[in-house]
C-alpha cells in the first residue's frame, strides 16, 4: 500500500494531530493548529532536540530571544536587502510562481542541467532563461510571463500606537540572529571558551510566495538552531562534527537511514559567505525536500553585526593571548518539517491476517519512537467492570507519562486506534490483575507491545520502571 500526503492528512485532522487553522470561519490559507496529538508529538520532537543538543550537551547552553528586534538586525543578517523571492505572475491565468522553482521543475521533468546553480542565477538571467526554453505556466500552459521581481519575505507590522516607517518591527524570519546579537551576553555571563554554541528554539515567519505540501512550508513555523562558535580554522571540524551529530540525532530517533540522504553543495552552489554547507533531504511522500540545513557561516553573520552596530563582538583566547571573531556553524531544523518527517518515516499500513470473507485485514501503524509518540502507554480495562482497577493504574502512570485511556469498544478495536496514533504499549488490565471469587489477583497487566503485537505479563507495581527504561532516549 502507498504512503500518501493525503493519508497523512486525513489521518492527522482525524485523530487530532493537526487541523487547518481558523476552520470555523472557512481557514486561513496554510495555516495549521496542532491537536491534542499534535502537540505532544511536537513538543517530543522539540524535547528530543534539546535533551541533545543542550541539556547534555558539554560545549552548548540555551537562549530564548524576542522574536521582534530591533530592524538595524535585519539590515546587518541582510534580510532587509536580499532576503526576497524572485516572482512572476502569468499574464493568462494570473497564478504567481517563483522563477527559480519554476526552471528547477522544468530541469527536473527534461533532465536539463543549468550551466550553474540557479541560486548563482540573477534576475534577468532566469527571465531570459525561461523564454529561450518556452517555459510554459504550469496551470494555463501558456508562455506570457510578467517581468520577475524581487518580494521580501519579511512579515511587516508597527510597533506602538502609530503606523509610519520609524515604527516599522519585522517578525524575525529565522531565530539564528538573536542568538548572535546575543553572543557576547552569553560568552561573558556563561565564562564560556571557544569552542562552545547556543541553541534556541522558536517561531519564524516568512511571508512565502508558494506554501504547501501541508505542514512542510508554512508561513507561520518552529525553528530548532544551534549556533556553534569556533576558532578560525578549525571550522571544518566542527562541520563535519555536527553533520554527523545531526545525522545520528534522527537515526537514533528511528528514522530509516533509506529516507535520508545528505546533500552536500558544490562549491558554486554555496552562499557567498559560506564554506561548506550540507542539506540534509528526507524523502517525503511528494519527494525529496530539504529537512536540515547545516552550513559553515564563518565570521559573516557576526562581524555584520559588529560592523552595524559598533560593538566588538571579538572573542579574546587567552591562550593564544589573540582577539578574533569566531566563526560559526549552523544546524538549521524547522519542526514541523521534522514532525511531518518523522510521521511519514512511521506510517504503515499492515496486512496482520485475514477477516472472516479472507479479505486482507490491514492495520494503520506509527511505528514512532516511544520519545516521540503523543502516549507512551494505553490503559485498557478488559471490561467497563475492571474500569475502576484501571483507573488506579492509569492515574499513577500519568503522574511520569502522558499516558491514555479508554475503555470503549472490543479490546481488538482499541489496540488498532492506539497502533494509528503510535500508541507503544498497551496495557490491559483483565479479571486476572484484581481477580474473582474462583481466582486470586496477580497484581500483573499484560503489556502489548505496538510494533511486535508481543505481549508480556507485568506486576503492577513494576510497570513503571519497566516503561521508563523502554522509553529512554
Ligand atoms: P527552503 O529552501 O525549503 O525554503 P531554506 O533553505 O530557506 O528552505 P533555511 O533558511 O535554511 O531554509 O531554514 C532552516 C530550516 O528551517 C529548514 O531546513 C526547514 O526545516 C525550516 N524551514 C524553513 N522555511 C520553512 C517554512 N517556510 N516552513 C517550514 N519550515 C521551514
């Protein structure tokens, strides 16, 4: 059976992961809420990213910055200057496209190479590209193209009672600039040495021209970002060190190294500022598309801070008794586009026998890992008679885990709804765990294990040692 966009659609506003946004009053164009499922796995995933990129992490501390700053930031990162789509409108239909995505789909559909990567192309360059090719409009199919422009991707807004250019915020587009603004702040209260990074987690926003594809480009999103600072020259140590620390972070989050690959830039292909950059891909049910991106910044973003404001945001190395602006590597992750990843990466559809008209019985599976699954466990009273014995358990479970309950429906029926939400364990309580008049109490459940459908018999009073050490991570 296939993995669709549309089976994980359904599947999320069914169960509650995710809803369009502002669903009452017709939505709001690519915007989404996250439900009940939703945001458990979201703060999962954002847990996970923390436990290991921060909280054990020996070289890395934390930071929570303002998502509005002062715009003298966006002119120093450059986002006042070139952070912009190059759009087209077509004349015919009136649908807008980006230039530079509408040459790389018709590369990719003709198997035509560009003589340089089109971030390398300028403006006029992909106009006239597109004519001499006879690029058509995907929606009409007609070749009468507008002239291309560039369109900041910025969220504009005012800050205080009046609406004129003095007042003008931006909502930050990437949460990478707080931290460097902040790097000096950090390095004097923290006593740091270099090497040692920042990490943050926070929302971005960027106006994008052409969203889509559900949860993977959204206009309103979370960014996970390590900033690493370093000294000059050993940077490309430091690269190659967290490329690979990210890579394992998802493999040891489950993720199937066969819907992974790390895509590294050729040097045309590289930010001017940039000296190795790698783009981590997942293969999602539409395609291949960016997850992460980890690039060798260099000195750019800081000295352009130094620069703008006239602070020295040098680093002194006592050791070498010098004064240098480190550089910097960055692993760039959003988490919805991880959230989408890691649900497509589970998502199985299972033949586990035959129904009674031996027609395939197929059951709907996340196989997530426990650190990342909405419920950790299930309680499941046999019968509405033992709900009272099941309620003991499952309060006491829910003091260490999210853990869920539910006493309607066939055991069999119950087990299926806990496989399509990732449910790892399930935990049935039966007439055995309190007993009757003919049979003593076993104080055990039966645990049933989502991805074996194996089931062991467990005291009660050990259920919760045992489920912490199978959901460590
Ligand atoms: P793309 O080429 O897909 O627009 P980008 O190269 O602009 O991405 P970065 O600026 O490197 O992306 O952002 C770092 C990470 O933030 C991305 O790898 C992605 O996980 C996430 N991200 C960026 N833009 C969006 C978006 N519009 N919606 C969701 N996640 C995003």
């Amino acid at each position: 059976t296939e993995k669709t966009m549309d089976k994980l659609v359904a599947l999320c506003k069914n169960r509650g992961f995710v809803f369009a946004g502002s669903e009452i009053y017709g939505g709001l164009a690519n915007t989404w809420d996250y439900g009940p499922l939703g945001v458990e796995m979201k703060n999962n995933i954002k847990r996970a990213w923390w436990k290991k990129f921060v909280q054990e992490n020996p070289y890395n501390v934390g930071l929570d910055c303002a998502i509005l700053m002062n715009p003298q930031t966006w002119v120093a990162s450059g986002h006042l200057g070139g952070f912009s789509d190059p759009l087209m409108d077509c004349r015919e239909c009136h649908e807008r496209f980006r230039a530079d995505k509408l040459i790389e789909d018709y590369c990719a559909k003709t198997g035509e190479e560009l003589p340089k990567p089109i971030d390398a192309f300028s403006q006029a360059e992909m106009k006239s590209f597109i004519d001499e090719k006879n690029i058509c409009c995907p929606t009409c199919g007609k070749h009468n193209f507008t002239d291309i422009r560039q369109f900041n991707l910025m969220f504009k807004t005012f800050q205080g009672v009046t609406e004129d250019a003095k007042n003008t915020v931006y909502l930050r587009p990437e949460t990478a600039q707080g931290i460097f603004v902040n790097f000096v702040n950090v390095q004097r209260t923290t006593r740091r040495k270099l090497p040692f990074g920042i990490g943050q987690i926070g929302k971005s926003f960027r106006n994008e021209i052409t969203p889509g594809n559900f949860i993977f480009r959204v206009r309103e999103f979370e960014q996970m970002e390590l900033e690493f600072f370093c000294e000059p020259g050993t940077d490309l140590e430091w690269f190659a060190y967290w490329r690979g620390f990210c890579k394992q972070w998802l493999l040891s989050l489950g993720m199937k190294e066969e819907n992974l690959r790390l895509r590294d830039h050729d040097p045309e292909e590289l930010c001017f500022y940039s000296k190795a950059t790698t783009d981590f891909e997942f293969l999602f049910p539409f395609g291949w598309g960016e997850l992460w991106g980890v690039a060798d910044r260099t000195d750019y973003d800081l000295t352009q801070h130094q620069n703008t404001s006239g602070k020295d945001l040098t680093y002194f190395d006592q050791e070498k008794n010098t004064r240098y602006i480190p550089y910097v590597i960055e692993p760039s992750l959003g988490v919805e586009r991880s959230f989408l990843a890691f649900l497509a990466d589970a998502y199985d559809e299972e033949v586990v026998g035959q129904d009674k008209r031996g027609n395939d019985d197929i059951r709907t599976v996340l196989h997530l890992h426990p650190a990342l699954a909405p419920y950790k466990a299930a309680v499941l009273p046999l019968s509405k008679k033992l709900s009272p014995a099941a309620e003991e358990i499952y309060h006491d479970l829910q003091k260490e885990f999210m853990v869920d309950f539910d006493d309607a429906g066939s055991i069999g029926k119950r087990y299926r709804r806990e496989d399509e939400i990732g449910t790892p364990y399930c935990i049935t309580v039966d007439f055995q765990t309190v007993g009757d008049e003919t049979t003593p109490a076993d104080h055990a459940v039966t645990v049933r294990d989502r991805d074996t459908m194996e089931q062991v018999r467990i005291p009660v009073s050990e259920l919760k040692a045992w489920l912490a050490e199978k959901l460590a991570f």
